[in-house]
C-alpha cells in the first residue's frame, strides 16, 4: 500500500492538467559543439516538398495534415530524408544552421511516428514511450545521429530549449495537434528563422488555442502553463510574452489582467480528411 501511495504522489508531482508529462530544459551539453565559422548550409527542400503536398488550412485558422492521404512513395522518401538528415554530422555546423536542423527533423519524425501509426485520434495513443507511465512517443528513441539515439523529447527538451532558450521554440516544433501551434507552411532555415517563429507567434497568440475569454475567464494554452519557465516563470511573464505578438483586439482582451484563471489543450490529432 505504501509504494501504491508513493506512485500516486509521483503522478500528482509529475503530471499536468491534461495528464500529460512535460519535461523541464535539460542541457545535454554534447550537443552544444558548434563552429561559429562555418558557412555550409543543410537542404531542406524535401521536407517543404511533402508539406506543400499535404499540408491544408482550415477556415479555422488550424492548419492539418492529409496524413490519410500520403502515398507509399511519399512516406519512403520522408523517412530517406530523415535517414539523409541523421546521417549529418550537425555538430560541425554553426548555430543558426543547427537550430533549423533540430526543428525540422522533429517535426518530420512526429510526422514520421504519426504515419507509422496511423489511423489513430490522437498522437497520445501512439504509446511507445519506456516506462510504466508512458504517454505518447516522445519519449521513444526514434532516430540516430552522431551514433546518439535521441528522442523527440531529447530534441525539444534537452537541445532546442536549452541551448537557444527561446520561448517561440514551442511555435516551431509541432506535436500533431489541434491545440499546437500551426506547423508552418515551409522548412525551417537559418536566413527564415526569425521571421517563421515571430509568424507562428502572432498567428499563435491572436487564436483562440493562445488565448481566449470563455465565460469571463482569461483561459490560455497550457502550452503557458506547462513552460511557464519559458515565458517569464510567472503568469505575469506569459501575459507579457502575450501582449508581446498581440494585435490590437487581444491587447483588448488582455488590458487590466495579470494572470490567467485557465490553461486548456485540444490533443485530437490534426488530420485533415
């Protein structure tokens, strides 16, 4: 009964709202080997290729992708281009080049898993994770690079977020979700950065998935509440970051408010049919 009540205390500590674990940044140093001198660039053509194929927007606003209907051809050329990209030897590249590198092959293998697996409602059902509370696959070794198996959780969590400690990181990686920030219409790349994660931001916090009135309440992303760390560490921090990329009807919604009264999160797949 004892360890019984210690792993319910464990979940309690460790799970969010949704029930979902999400993990703090952890720096693996061993990816923090860059040369800032380098000039080669990465190609990332293929990736914009498959999304300008299947990827669709909604009038919602929510883009989708038409994972029903992406051939068998199409499905092995995007695992050869995540084979291609795992076979780089990214360490040798400099920052802004590398920082492309690790979005786009995350969002090709969530892409990946999800085709794998499919159909299923949600990208939480796709259960490969190691450990007795796993949830989803971000915790699966799904790829190798520089002889290193990684995670999508390695990716985000241990790479992206840590080395760049950006908070638009979290409008650039895309969980397959209705609730996720859109994935972009193309490939990330060193001379679009910025202007791709200020997009995402704005089209991010101006929707109602960012941040929304609902019966009087301020009730935003949990993407918010579960990286608050990255926007600010308060709920004060994650109003400003909001106000930050607002237009002028949420600047409206936010006058006066120093906090959130809710997060919530739409973890249904975003297919498109």
């Amino acid at each position: 009964m004892a360890r019984l009540a210690w792993l319910g205390l464990l979940l309690v500590c460790t799970l969010g709202r949704t029930g979902v674990v999400h993990a703090d940044a952890d720096l693996w140093a061993r990816w923090t080997g860059h040369d800032a001198a380098d000039t080669r660039t990465i190609d990332h053509s293929a990736w914009t290729a498959f999304l300008q194929k299947y990827r669709v927007m909604g009038d919602d606003g929510i883009a989708r992708l038409r994972y029903a209907d992406v051939s068998d051809a199409d499905r092995a050329a995007l695992q050869r281009d995540i084979d291609r990209l795992a076979a780089i030897q990214i360490s040798g590249y400099n920052r802004a080049v590398q920082r492309a590198y690790w979005i786009n092959l995350y969002n090709a293998l969530t892409v990946d898993v999800v085709l794998k697996h499919y159909p299923v409602k949600s990208i939480r059902d796709i259960d490969i994770s190691p450990g007795w509370f796993s949830d989803g696959p971000w915790g699966a070794k799904l790829v190798e690079v520089e002889g290193v198996k990684l995670s999508l959780d390695d990716i985000e969590h241990r790479i992206l977020r840590p080395i760049w400690k950006d908070p638009r990181t979290h409008y650039a990686v895309n969980c397959a979700s209705l609730g996720c920030p859109n994935i972009r219409a193309v490939a990330f790349t060193a001379s679009n950065m910025d202007e791709l994660l200020d997009r995402g931001a704005r089209d991010y916090v101006n929707d109602p998935r960012g941040a929304a009135i609902v019966d009087g309440d301020l009730v935003v992303s949990s993407i918010y509440e579960w990286f608050q760390a990255d926007f600010g560490g308060t709920e004060r921090g994650v109003l400003a970051h909001l106000r930050r990329y607002a237009n002028a009807q949420t600047r409206a919604m936010l006058a006066g408010r120093s906090g959130y009264d809710d997060d919530r999160y739409d973890w249904t797949l975003n297919g498109a049919s």
